[in-house]
C-alpha cells in the first residue's frame, strides 16, 4: 500500500514537472514536416545546445524580441543539439529554470549529415545558426546574433 | 546574390577573405607550435602518405566526445602512413579553456600520441575552411603537394560510438590506402562554432 502510495506520489511530482517545461523530441521526420510548414507565420528555428557558450550568450536577445512580438505571427522554436543522454541531468533542468518563456524541442534524427542539409544547405553544422522564414522567403544565419539583428532578420521576412 | 548581399547588410556578417578547401584542392603546408614547444609542418614527415588533421580544441562537448576517436584512428593510421595532426584554431581569449597552457594539460591526462597544434594566427584553420570543431580534413601526398581528398566529419555518429554506421574518415583512409575511390568525400556535422579573434 505504501509502495503505491509512493508510485502515484512520483507519477503526480512526474506529471507537474513535465508540464512545467514540456521538451518534445523531434526525429527527422517531425523536423521535415516542421520545415514544410507554411501560412501566415514567421518561423525562427534556432539551433543551439546546453554547452554551447554562444548559444547560451544569444538567448536573452531572443527572448528579449519574442516578447516584444507576443501576438504576431511568429513562431521561435529552439532546438537543441544537447546530446540524448544529457536529457535528464543537463538539459531539462536547464530549460525549466532559464527557458520557460521558450518553446524547445530536442533534436533527436539521427545522422547529422542526413539532416543538416535539410535546414539549409550552406550550413556547416556549426552551432549557434538559426533559420528565419516565412512567405517572404527564408533567411540563415550560422552565427550568434543580437537583438538587433534578429529584429532586423525579422522586420524583412513578417508577413 | 542579392539575397546574399542583403543578408550581410542586415546581419553586419562581415566575411573574411577565406580560401575555403574542395575536395581535390591543393592544401598548404603550414608551421605550428606543438604542446612540446617544437614547430610542426608536413614536410617533416618524410615518410607520410598524407595526414588526417583534425581541427579539435579542449573544451567543446563534441571535441571530447571525438577524442578516443581521435587517438585510434592515429593508432590505427600513423603506422600505414596516415597520422593524425590535431589543430587547435580557437583565440584562448574568448574561450580560455583551449589556452597553450591547458592544451598542453589536455595532451598529457589523456596520452595524446599526436601532435597538438596551436593555430595561433587562426590563418590555417581560415586557409583550410574549417568552421567547426572538430572538422576533419584528409590529405594526401601527391609528388611534393598535398590534395584534399575528404572533408568533414569522422563518423556519423558523435553520441555513441557503437552506433556508428558510417566510420567516414576510416573509410576515406582506407580507400586511399588501397587506391580506391572515396565513397563519401563530404560531410557536415555538429560542432562548436570556431572561436575567431576579434578584429
């Protein structure tokens, strides 16, 4: 009776962490289709991860313009490139106490050199890089950026 | 182009003269400070088929995770004439953990049985095009140049080494070594973005 007791003790504390700070896992197939996506929207994918100090350094200008941007059309999804076995102990705790204003996924699809091409075929797999696009057309950037630039990026792609 | 030239005005990306490497390019020979003190160019070695250089540094995740890699692809290679030369292009002044001092640190804790080198100038990772680490670069000599003959990643797999399916570099090497075509001269990964003076 105990031990159950304990079970949906954890499977509650389990359930309200997850909803805290929800990190889907995409496979290449979710990326594909998320790259496909279209309508009215911006879309700012950015690829970053945990220990990349320059990803790490750009967040703030991200946030910073997101919130600016609360109510437009524009979707930011960070994606991380934290490896799988570094989910639990580095990356979910990272993103419930720095990224809860932030929509991440983690990036779990396989051979880089399958998918990187698919997010833009200049990229060289260097992280930080993010990809900006819209009907307006799409622009990649493989490098940190400034809230300057990304509201720049933005101001020529919103639809 | 346009599109090109837009994007470097609203980014203020401003693009260094860069020579970047093709596969069947000629490579340059270079001169570098190695972890012992001693300067280090491929013309010493006289007997060589070519080089694996590896563009690595001490701190970045992907590095590390390379690293055994790293040490039996020479353990492997360095006998058939293929030795690895590792290149560390990062400014210590923006990343302070790849300063001579710690790479030096880093060579010894984990036996490095190659050389070590510090591209303090960062003109050959610019010359060679490397952006990433760690960013493979296979050469071989041909009469008393070098040629790129691979460009990019060591294996398809930086997680977990038992998963690899694709040992790019083993198989670019092997290929040579039998004069055989490369399969796979080209390949992009994850890495951390080089760390470049600041002008």
């Amino acid at each position: 009776m105990k031990q159950r007791f304990s079970l949906i003790v954890l499977l509650v504390l389990l359930v309200f962490t997850t909803r805290a700070q929800q990190v889907d896992s995409w496979r290449k197939s979710d990326l594909t289709d998320q790259l496909r996506s279209a309508g009215d929207t911006l879309y700012v994918f950015n690829f970053w991860a945990t220990w990349c100090k320059p990803c790490i350094e750009e967040l703030p200008a991200f946030k910073a313009v997101q919130s600016e941007l609360e109510g437009k059309a524009v979707r930011f999804v960070f994606i991380s490139l934290d490896f799988k076995s570094k989910r639990a102990d580095t990356l979910l705790p990272f993103v419930s106490k720095n990224m809860d204003w932030a929509e991440v996924v983690q990036l779990d699809a396989g051979n880089p050199n399958d998918w990187i091409p698919l997010v833009d075929s200049s990229w060289s797999g260097a992280i930080p890089a993010t990809l900006f696009w819209s009907p307006k057309g799409r622009i990649f950037i493989e490098e940190g950026l400034s809230d300057t630039q990304i509201r720049q990026t933005i101001k020529t792609l919103i639809p | 182009m346009k599109k090109f030239l837009t994007l470097l005005l609203i980014t203020g990306i401003s693009l260094p003269v860069m020579a970047q490497y093709k596969v069947g390019d000629k490579a340059t020979d270079f001169k570098l400070k190695n972890v012992d003190g001693k300067m280090v160019s491929l013309k010493n070695y006289k007997e060589a088929k070519g080089f694996i250089v590896v563009f690595t540094c001490n701190h970045c995740p992907y590095s590390q995770a390379y690293e055994q890699r790293i040490l039996d692809l020479d353990k492997k290679y360095a006998s058939q004439g293929y030795p690895v030369i590792a290149i560390n292009p990062n400014d210590p002044k923006i990343q302070p953990e790849d300063s001579f001092d710690k790479m030096k640190e880093r060579a010894v804790t984990y036996k490095y049985t190659f050389p070590y080198l510090v591209d303090e100038t960062q003109h050959i990772t610019r010359t060679y095009g490397a952006t990433r680490t760690p960013h493979v670069f296979v050469l071989e000599k041909q009469g008393t140049g070098l040629v790129v003959k691979y460009i990019g990643a060591i294996d398809d797999n930086t997680e977990d080494p038992k998963g690899v399916a694709s040992p790019y570099v083993e198989r670019a090497v092997n290929a040579l070594l039998k004069k055989e075509v490369i399969t796979i001269e080209t390949t992009k990964a994850i890495g951390c973005t080089i760390k470049w003076r600041k002008a």
